[in-house]
C-alpha cells in the first residue's frame, strides 16, 4: 500500500525542483559527455572489485556495469508497463510528474543479538530514523535536494539467535532469518540489525531484486554502525542512509568509473574510485565536475556525507513507482 501525505504541507518546500515531464526522465539517463583520456584514466574505469567502507572485503552492493544496465533496463520495463495499463483505463499509474508527494515509509526494524550480547537500546534506532528523516528533506547542508521520503518506525522486535546476529550477505543464516522475520510489503522497509563479525558495515537489496525475493528484501546494518555505535567515523547513522539509497533504487557515485554511463545519474559527476576518507576537492575523472565525495552514495566519512541531488531524488521516485508501490499495491 502507497501511503502518502502532502509534500509541501510535510515539509514547507516549494515542488518545482521535483515537477518532471517524460523528457526530463530521459535527460536523467543520458550519457555525460565524455572528454579523451589517457591510457592511465581509462586503467580507473576498469570494472574492478570495490572494497566496503572500513574493511578489506569485496562490497556485495557494488554491481558491474553489466548488472547495472541490466537493472535499469527493469526499471524502464516496469515504467513502460505502467503507462501501458494506464492507457487503458482510468486508474492512474506510474510517476505522477503533475504532484509529486511526500511518500511515508514504514521501517520494521529487526535487532538481532546472540546468548552474549544485549540488543540495542531503543533510543539509539529512533535516532537512526532521525538521521533517515534529516537526511532525505536536504537538512544536512545547503547543496542538498530533497528526496521525498519519510521514514516512520513501524515495529522493532528482538530475536536471540547466534547464527543470525553474526549472518553475513548470501549466508545461509541470513535466508534463514530474513525469510522468518521480515514484515510487510515492496513498500516497506525492514532493517535488519547485526553483530557481524566481518567488519561490514551495512548491504542492501534493489527494488529489481523484489520480485524474485520478496522475504529478503531490505538492509542490513552492523549495530556498531548506528548512531552511537563503535565504528568510529562511520557511527552517526549515515550507513542506513546510504544503504536506504541503494533499496530506493541508487547506485554508488563511482559506478562506471569514468564511463559515459556512471550511475545512471545526470548531475553526479563522474568518480574513478570510492571516497574512503573526505579527500576535500578531489577530482579523478576528465569529465566536468569534482568527484561527489559528499553525496550518500560514495563511502566517504559519515561526517562528510550530507547530500542527495535532484537528479539521485528523481531516479528514487522513479524507482518507488515502478517498483515499490506497484509491487506493494
């Protein structure tokens, strides 16, 4: 179910920066342009394994250019679907580009913990969804674009299981867990709570991965990630934003490296390689634009990330549309 209020009495914002038409959807999937480059820049935008934030493993969100194409070529499926069974009766479907509004998101929070540990204190995930909120209406800086989401805690549950608190990305403890735990629809987002002994800070599922696996739908986030937690500079919250990103349909900023496609995005400029620290005014690609190390999506500092753009707020919407509320409807 689609649950929705107003975005401007939500928020008091003016909507013209989120009044699209058909040919801006098309604009936020062209190709930037392209400078020459050397044979040393093209060697950066080879696909290579890209190593999670805060440790030295293979980051399981991190797709190829292959599964990135293959993913938005679901989702303009699914948007090309949507006005087919529009045209053909008086339901309305799809992106509404007339009055974009503000969607509420349930957030089922499931904290896991083992013989040995104590959970997380209640307070500490309200915050979570604090930061969420802060972070989606463009509060955290001044170059910020609101993404139209509001996240409400729906439930928190606590479960006592080793296996679970310590479960890894494609684990079978995580099947196990996800499939038994998790509430709700497409539309909701359910959290997932660990002890994870690998050092991974967060991973997530796609809308395009709904259809196939509804129960594992989600984000995982390592306890010492949320606010107050261990992981030092990664420890304010902004790992379950990030991770959000990625469930809203997102891709990292550095996806493509510095192809012509990147990460599907306009106004994200071209980035050979993740931010792992906040390299003030750091360029590594030809293409116009210093790399976007303050955006949710690369893997900078917590205390460096503060921003979605217009454009990553459009592909959401989009994504929610086709992908979300339809499923969830």
């Amino acid at each position: 179910m689609r649950r929705t209020t107003s975005l401007a009495s939500a928020i008091g914002i003016a909507l013209l920066a989120f009044v699209v038409s058909e040919d801006a959807v098309s604009t936020a999937r062209l190709a930037r342009p392209q400078p020459p480059q050397s044979v040393e820049a093209a060697r950066e935008c080879e696909d290579k394994p890209v190593v999670a934030r805060g440790t030295n493993i293979v980051d399981p969100d991190h797709l190829s250019d292959a599964e990135v194409a293959a993913a938005d070529e679901q989702l303009v499926r699914a948007e090309a679907e949507q006005r087919a069974v529009s045209r053909q009766g008086p339901a309305r479907t799809g992106l509404d580009t007339q009055r974009i509004q503000m969607t509420v998101v349930r957030v089922f929070v499931h904290v896991l913990r083992d013989s040995n540990s104590s959970g997380v204190a209640r307070t500490r995930i309200e915050r979570q969804i604090s930061v969420l909120n802060r972070a989606y209406a463009g509060r955290q800086s001044a170059w910020a674009s609101v993404a139209p989401f509001a996240f409400r805690l729906a439930r928190v549950d606590v479960t006592t299981k080793d296996s679970w608190y310590r479960m890894e990305e494609g684990s079978v403890a995580e099947r196990h867990a996800k499939r038994a735990l998790h509430r709700g629809d497409a539309s909701d987002l359910n959290v997932y709570v660990t002890g994870s002994r690998s050092g991974m800070l967060g991973w997530a599922t796609q809308p395009t991965a709904y259809r196939q696996e509804p129960l594992l739908d989600g984000i995982t986030i390592s306890r010492r990630a949320l606010p107050g937690g261990m992981s030092g500079r990664y420890s304010t919250g902004d790992v379950a934003v990030h991770e959000s990103g990625h469930w809203l349909g997102l891709f990292h900023t550095f996806t493509g490296r510095c192809g012509t496609r990147g990460d599907l995005v306009a106004d994200t400029p071209a980035e050979s390689r993740p931010s792992y620290t906040c390299p003030r005014n750091r360029n590594t690609c030809a293409a116009p634009g210093r790399d976007p190390i303050h955006n949710f999506m690369d893997y900078s500092y917590d205390a460096c990330m503060d921003r979605f753009t217009a454009g990553q707020a459009l592909r959401m919407m989009r994504a929610w549309s086709a992908l979300r509320a339809a499923s969830g409807a």
